[in-house]
C-alpha cells in the first residue's frame, strides 16, 4: 500500500518524509526541490510483535510495512503543468490515500511561496488543483460514454453518477464526499479520480508551538473545520522534532518523548492512523523461526489470508486455527491455549480479525 506526501513547497514534506523513513531525502529551501518522488518502506509499529518475539524467542521478527512516497510540492496552477503539475499529479494518482502536510510555523528562514503562512489558503490551493484535475478525467468521461450511449443505455447510469460527481466538484468539494454508494464507488473507482483518496492533514507546527500544546491554536482548528467537512483525518505533527528522534534507540526515544510529556512519537500515531485509514489489519504468524504481522484488508476471509503467505497455502487451504491475541499471551503459550480449548478451527468462509493468531492447514 502506498501514500503520498503532498503539499506546496516549503510545509515540511521532505522533512516528514526523512523523519518517516530515515531515508535522508534531500531538503532545502526552495520549490521543486524533490522532483522525483522519495519512496520509503516502513515498519507499522505494533508492541504485539514485542510480546510475542518475548514468548518465541523466534529466529527473527518481521513487522507489516506501508509505503510512503515524497511527492514534490504542488502550486497554483498545477492541473494546468505550472511547476512540473502534470507530472506530480499523477505521481499522486499512484496512491492509496494522501497525507496532505499544512504549514502551520512561522520562519524567516523558510520562504512561504505565497508570502503568508495560512493553512485554509494552502489547503484551498492543493485542493483546488486536485479537483480541477479531477474535473478534466470526469469531462472526458461524460464524453466518452455520452458518444456511446446510442449502443449502451447501461451508461446513462454512468453518465448521472458523473454528473452528480461534476457539480459536487465544481462546489469545491471532493468526489470521495459524493460517492455515496457501492455502484458510484465502482464508477470513481474506474477513473482512479485524485480525490476521491483518503486524506489525513498532517498540521506541521514548531517545536515552540508543538511543546506548547495546539488544542486552541487557531491554524489547527481551521484545518480540523475543513477536515470535518470533507470527512478527512487531522494529525498535529512537529516534522523537524520528529526528524530529531527519528534516529535514537527505542529506549532514547521513549526518554525523549517522557521529557517533553508525550506518551507517542507523532510518526507512529501517523503510521498506525495510515493504517486504519486505508482499511488494513494485521493477522499474526508465530513459530521458532519467524514472528510475524501480515497486511490484509479488513473483510478478507481465511483462504485469502493464506494466499498473503503463499499460494499454495490459499489453493490448498484445509483449514485455519486460530486465537486472538489476547487469548494467547492471556494462556501464555499456544499448548496452553489449546488445551483450554481457546484455539478455534475456522473454514474458508471466516473473516480474519485483527490480532488474529493463525496456523493455516493446507494440502496440494
């Protein structure tokens, strides 16, 4: 699964992005300094792999992982190729969902391409480039199915859900607000529209202005004004404090954070949110030589599941057995577990559940 950094230039993107990965994407003062996107892979935080690593004692561990791209800063006029446009919106269209960076710190250092540090303004200008681009795929479709309808009458469904979709744009809204069923999420879904991603605003704010708290800075809450009315996520982040952390050993992180009276680094809560945001869970694997959390989208059932691990394991599924998390460490070990009969037997119709502890029984 892959998420897109973006926002104008100058927000604190790379610096998000270097925090994220410890890629050391390059950083400066000035537009279009990424050009091509930074792509990173990084480890979902889940202290149920601690545990379970502590139980095992396993060979290795391995976490799930999310992939981030840093996608260079958009400007007015994007849609229509002002500062390379063309090329960074499709590098957005790659994208599972968005985390959309909102300058929110003020810095002489730091030129602002507007001149003025307002996060609403910022939003409106990505945003609007976003829809306008949105709004030129959706023209082309109504034109396309329009010249067809003669020989198809199934498209004049289509073409309503189109038009449906256009006026909600042309309002300024996002085509994620107006997709409100299963039929009109499959025609959005055909045209892989900009916004119809998921999006969290990461509010990028100062060290200052972050130790200080944000609950009633008013940048923050004109950002989650907007992100209620769009149905999107808000995250206050301090990019340059997390950039400093980003590199310390779990227990210097854990120190550095109880200083400054913060139970969680900002980039786990933005990566486990990411998490969340795109619908997926973890089901775990454990044995001597490997402890592992797997990636799966929430509804998936068993025989799916198995063929995450390999194929022959979902062409061959038997059966899965299976505990909860919980249920284990509560038993202590897997013996434990089955002899107070706690581990389940599921067939090809069972619905994995996050935390899931699983042995896949399979026969090819």
């Amino acid at each position: 699964m892959k998420l897109g950094i973006v926002g104008l230039p100058n927000v604190g993107k790379s610096t998000l992005f270097n925090a994220i990965t410890n890629a050391g994407a390059q950083c400066a003062n000035y537009a279009f300094c990424t050009i091509e996107p930074n792509v990173g892979v990084v480890a979902v935080p889940d202290a149920r792999l601690d545990v379970l690593t502590a139980m095992y004692k396993p060979k290795k561990t391995t976490g799930a992982v999310i992939e981030f791209l840093d996608i260079a800063g958009l400007v007015k006029g994007a849609s229509r190729g002002e500062g390379l446009g063309n090329k960074f919106l499709s590098h957005i269209r790659e994208v599972d969902a968005i985390i959309h960076v909102v300058r929110c710190f003020d810095s002489a250092d730091i030129m602002h391409v507007s001149g003025e540090i307002n996060p609403a303004s910022d939003i409106e200008t990505v945003n609007l480039e976003l829809i306008f681009a949105d709004l030129e795929m959706i023209d082309k479709r109504i034109g396309k199915d329009s010249k067809a309808l003669k020989g198809d009458k199934s498209l004049a469904a289509e073409i309503e859900v189109l038009q449906r979709v256009k006026a909600a744009l042309e309002r300024g809204e996002p085509a994620r607000a107006a997709a409100a069923g299963p039929e009109e999420k499959a025609v959005l879904d055909s045209l892989a529209l900009l916004t119809t991603k998921p999006v969290i605003y990461a509010c990028n704010f100062s060290e200052e202005d972050f130790a200080a708290g944000i609950a009633g800075n008013s940048r923050y809450l004109a950002v989650c004004e907007i992100a209620k009315a769009q149905g999107a996520e808000v995250l206050p982040i301090c990019a340059e404090l997390e950039a400093q952390i980003a590199p310390l050993e779990k227990e210097e992180k854990e120190l550095f954070l109880a200083e400054l009276g913060v139970e969680q680094g900002g980039l786990d809560i933005l990566i486990r949110e990411s998490y969340r945001l795109l619908g997926l869970i973890s089901f775990l694997t454990v044995s001597p030589d490997e402890v592992r959390a797997w990636t799966v989208k929430q509804g998936t059932k068993a025989p799916q599941a198995a063929g995450k691990i390999h194929t022959d394991f979902k062409r061959g599924f038997i059966r899965a057995e299976v505990i909860g998390y919980d249920e284990l460490v509560a038993a202590g070990s897997m013996a434990a577990a089955k002899e107070k009969g706690l581990v389940r037997s599921e067939g090809k119709e069972y619905v994995m559940r996050d935390g899931d502890v699983v042995l896949f029984r399979f026969n090819v």
